[in-house]
C-alpha cells in the first residue's frame, strides 16, 4: 500500500451496529471517513490503530434537541462545556435550538452572533434551529437563506418572561408560518402542549396552594399534548408543512402522531430518555432536578413509550438538554422552579443500557433511533448517521458489559445537577470518534482545540 493509500485510522474487532445488523468488523478511516469494513484489516496499513475487541461501536449519537444557551446565556451552560458533556455522551452531531439565548435566534442576525459564539469552541459538529414567533413572520426566509436546518414553535408558554425573550405562537402565527416554512421545504419542530389548558390548570393549582411535583404533573395532562398535536396536525393537513413533535410524553401523543402519518401527512416525533428511564414518581423523590415540560408520566406510560420504541412507532430519542445554574432549581414552590433537565451526556448509555442491555431490544433499531433518523429527518443522512462506508467517520465505542452508578464527579456540562445522578447505567462509553479523530476517551476531559463544525442546512429533510 502507497503512502497516499494509507489508512489513518483502524478500529480493530469490535461489534459493529450496521443498519441491519451487528458484526465483528474493522473499520478503516481516511480523511475523516469510512473508506474499508473488514474481518481483518492489516494494522501495519494505517497510521494508527485502535483495539475495540469487546466492544460495541455505533454511529455518533445525532441529538436534535440541545440548548447550549448562547449568545448571551453563556453562564447557564455554553457550547464548550455543552458539547463537552455531548461527545463524553457519545453524540458526535447536535443540533441547537433557538431559544433561551440573548437573542433568541428568531433572525438572521442572532443566527450569526450564535455562530460566532460556537466558532472553534464545540467538540462536535453542530447545525441551528431557526425560531418561529409572533411578529417574525417576516424572518423566516432570511434564516432559510442562512442556513437554519429548521423552525422551532412553541404551542405554550416557554417559561421566559423576559422582555426579548423567545414567545410561544398563537394560532394566526402558527398557520402563516407553517404556509412559509412549507414553501422553504423545512420542518416546522414543535412543543406541543396546549397553552389554555396548562395555565388555567396551574394558575388553579396556585390559587389552591397545591405547589407540589404531583400537582405540578397534575396541571400538565396527556390532554393538553394531545390537543396541541391535534391543532398542528390539522394546520399541517391545510398547509404541507412538515412537522417534527419534540419530547412527545405519552402513548397517545405517539398513536396520533403515527395515525397522521398513515394518513399522509409528513411527520416524526421524538421522545426522550427522561421519559423513558423517570416516571412521576421519581420526580417525587428528587424534586426540581427532574422537572420539564410535558411532565414525566406515571409509571405505566413509560412502560407503554418503551413498547412504542420497540414496535419501531417513535422515530427519534433526544436530550432536550436544558440546563440552568442550580439556584434556579430551588424554589419556595414546585412551579417556580426551572423546568429542563441536563442529561445531554447520558442519553446513549441509558438508551442502549435500558433498551438493549436490560429489555433486548435490537441494536442496529436503538441507532436507528439515536442517529440514523435524526440525520434523514433533518438532511445529514449523506454523511452521517450510520456506520457504512463514505460516511464520515463518526462513532462511539460503548462497553456493554460495564455498569456503573453515574456521580457528580463524571458530568462535564456547566453545572453538575442531573437527575441521573445516582442511578445505574448498564453500560459505559470508553470512546468518542469525529471525523476520525477522538474527541473523547474514557475519565478524560475533552480538551485541545474543539473539531465541531457548523453544519448548513444542504437542501433536504
């Protein structure tokens, strides 16, 4: 083999997630991308070569749901640290979301001081939801134009009673955007929670002086998800528009959705490892730590999320990493808390430790799940999302055979709250590889200088 065919990189022996199955395979790498898979590729061919005998290597996790809080919000979490903890996680691709920075990006200029923030300074590669809020209408090209991979709305309150602060949609501004994102061929991502149904019921639980977790999910109901997937699809149906449901909660929300695509309209869903790993009892038992929007169900639902998961009926699992300094998640009530959860690093090992390694659900499903639909949905697939060869060179090296019971001390976001600490992973990432080149390895900080790159929106989702 000539200089110029040499292979930079082999990953020897490991238990390759392929798109239809799992095989002992070598990975060879040039360039940033798969260019060999082979049962024995010679070690003496590359430039360097990695031993993943006894492990599982998968495609980089693609997470769809981050906020990393800048411009302006950098305090609260920042892309350093967020994708510090995101490739310690195994996702090697995320994508942003336009709110809870100053500015929101809900214009083409704070899409660029956003850029500006995360130049050079995200250990993984990154694409940006563009915003759709009242007012803005007039916006949402130029932040096609710019290079946004979507829209974001929010169908209720978003918890920011800042002046500038990012507004959820009303129904005038929810049709008008969704006629303008179709004509741009983009994806209109929701939070899909009916705004009249949750503040009647919390300001009823306040009035009351019932503050508790429990009341909190009680002023939260599957009803409300239901009726704001409902509206949209309805819109969506006169419109054309693509939707993508965030953190979809229950069962129900999944069958509606499912029952709308059946019937034609382009949609996908995604739930989140929250839901699927916490139930409302545990948000009794660890408090503010673990709240969000939609609450956690009750037990049986996320038995039933589990069951859709494996019956191939959600098409994504994401973070909705939230985070916020821990002051903001002490309150005198429950309902003045901050609701968000930061697990941006946990999310692969509780999706392949709870899906695969306790309940056997098939490997090559679980990254479907974590990479391959989130890279199709939102127009990576030409590059990422699956181990195969001239795809980039993205992937996670996971030890299945390696439990441990995650502590403060492991979590690299800003602010060392999560409402996984103290519960048991039933397997643990030893690796991160993007491009080709590590970005993280096990009980080491990501350090040097950050290899994450902005991804443009490239045409298609």
């Amino acid at each position: 083999m000539g200089a110029a065919d040499r292979l930079d990189l082999i990953i020897q022996k490991g238990s390759v997630v392929l798109k239809d199955e799992v095989r002992i395979l070598d990975i060879g790498v040039r360039d940033g991308r798969i260019v060999q898979l082979g049962d024995s590729l010679r070690g003496d061919d590359a430039a360097r070569t990695v031993s993943a005998e006894g492990l599982t290597v998968m495609a980089g996790m693609i997470d769809a749901h981050v906020h990393l809080n800048e411009p302006g919000l950098g305090e609260w979490e920042g892309f350093e640290s967020g994708s510090a903890a995101l490739a310690a996680g195994g996702c090697t691709t995320y994508i942003d979301m336009p709110l809870n920075g100053i500015p929101p990006t809900v214009t083409a200029a704070a899409l660029h001081q956003k850029l500006a923030a995360a130049q050079n300074r995200s250990h993984a590669d990154y694409a940006l939801w563009g915003g759709l809020v009242p007012g803005k209408l007039h916006e949402l090209q130029p932040l096609h134009e710019a290079g946004v991979i979507g829209f974001k709305a929010f169908m209720s309150y978003t918890g920011d009673p800042g002046e500038d602060a990012f507004r959820e949609v009303d129904d005038y501004t929810l049709l008008e955007g969704m006629k303008i994102i179709a004509g741009l061929g983009k994806v209109l991502a929701l939070h899909a929670e009916s705004e009249p149904i949750v503040s009647r019921l919390g300001a009823a639980m306040r009035a009351e002086g019932r503050l508790s977790p429990a009341d909190y999910v009680a002023s939260r109901p599957v009803i409300a998800e239901l009726e704001a997937i409902n509206r949209a699809l309805f819109y969506a149906g006169q419109t054309g528009c693509k939707l993508h449901f965030v953190h979809i909660s229950s069962e129900a929300g999944v069958r509606t959705i499912n029952d709308a695509r059946s019937r034609g309209v382009d949609v996908t869903l995604e739930t989140c490892p929250h839901y699927l790993k916490l139930s409302a009892g545990d948000l009794e038992r660890k408090g503010a730590v673990a709240k969000c929007s939609p609450p956690l169900r009750e037990e049986p639902e996320r038995e039933l999320l589990w069951a859709a998961v494996a019956a191939g009926e959600i098409d994504m699992i994401s973070s909705d990493h939230s985070p916020c300094p821990v002051s903001m998640k002490n309150a005198e009530n429950f309902f003045d808390a901050w609701g968000g959860i930061a697990g941006a690093q946990s999310s692969v090992e509780l999706v392949v430790g709870e899906g695969h390694v306790k309940r056997g659900i098939p490997l090559p499903l679980l990254s479907r799940l974590l990479s391959g639909a989130p890279a199709k949905r939102f127009g990576l697939d030409a590059d990422k999302g699956e181990i195969r060869l001239g795809a980039a060179a993205d992937f996670v090296l996971i030890d299945l055979n390696k439990p441990y019971i995650l502590e403060e001390k492991h979590l690299y976001h800003r602010h060392k709250h999560s409402p996984y600490i103290g519960e048991l992973m039933h397997c643990k990432i030893t690796a991160a590889y993007l491009g080709g080149q590590p970005i993280y390895r096990e009980g080491q900080a990501p350090g040097g200088t950050p290899k994450g790159q902005w991804i443009r929106w490239n045409g298609a989702n």
